[in-house]
C-alpha cells in the first residue's frame, strides 16, 4: 500500500501558527479511510507550541536554511532555524520508516511549501522556494504536492 505524507492541517488538525486547520477535501479522507495517510506537522514536531508566532524563511529559500545559510525568524526576531530543522528531520524519519515516495503539503509554508514562500519581512511578498521540510524531502527524491496539486499526485499515483 503506497503511504503519502500529508500535512496535519490540510487534514483538519489544529496545529497552524494561529491554532487552525483547514477543513480536509474529500480526497485526504478516503486516503485517511485507507489507511494511505501518514500525517505529519513538521513544526509541532519540531518542538514548536501552537498556537506560535508567524516564522518565515529570510529569503525564502529552504534549501539555504538545510545548508545553514538562512534562519528562519518569528515576526518578532527569534530564531526558529533549529526547531525547523529538527521537523524536518521528524520528517525524513517517517518517510524512512514508511517507505513514502510521495507527499502532499501545504503551499506557501515556511515549512511544508514546495514552489512559493514568503520572503521574510512579514508584507505578503512571494518569492519562488520551498519549505525547510519540502526541501529536505525533495533532495532524499521524494515528490511534493500541495493542496491545489491533489489531481497531478492522483495521476502520478495511477501509473
Ligand atoms: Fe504544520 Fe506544515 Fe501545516 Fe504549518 S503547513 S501547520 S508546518 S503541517
């Protein structure tokens, strides 16, 4: 049975920085109901409390944050880099443990976006780049969806 990482709050669980989910798409729950789901938020696994402060990647880049290049701050100048490392990692381990070659993650989040992030000053400006976590996935060749993407995984799946 393929399992697909899935991003927590895309399933409806609480663990957004202000303490929301989404409300899941028909879709996740019969992957859930097939028991396809591993569910993972990499910043509550990461150690961070919810809700928490709004954190981007300065300069967006995930992949520089892996590399320790850029942090990740809070609106308010902590640094968050290790705790998004650390979920990243928890990441990487499921994906180990379960054998996962695919994933479906929220778009544009410091952690889990796989094509768009906010730049890091906190004013809505997008810039091209993935998550920390997004990116660490794509570079051990797991593939990344958002939750705009759920037909092009439903077809990579079919092949
Ligand atoms: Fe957690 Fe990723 Fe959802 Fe953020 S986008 S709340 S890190 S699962």
């Amino acid at each position: 049975m393929e399992k697909i990482l899935v991003s927590r709050c895309l399933l409806g669980h609480p663990v957004r920085y202000d303490g929301g989910g989404f409300d899941p798409q028909a879709q996740l729950l019969r992957w859930q109901a097939q028991g396809w789901v591993v569910p993972v938020c990499p910043e509550v696994a990461g150690g961070l409390s919810t809700p928490r402060p709004p954190a981007e990647i300065a300069g967006g880049q995930g992949a520089l944050v892996l590399d320790g290049v850029l942090p990740v701050l809070t609106d308010d100048g902590a640094d968050v880099t290790e705790a998004f490392v650390r979920g990243a990692e928890q990441a990487l381990q499921l994906v180990a443990r379960h054998g996962i070659r695919y994933a479906l993650l929220k778009a544009r989040s410091p952690s889990c976006g796989n094509h768009e992030n906010y730049d890091g000053r906190f004013n809505g400006t997008r810039v091209a780049g993935e998550g920390v976590t997004a990116a660490a996935l794509r570079r051990i060749g797991v593939k990344v969806f958002n939750e705009d993407e759920i037909r092009l995984l439903i077809a990579e799946l079919r092949e």
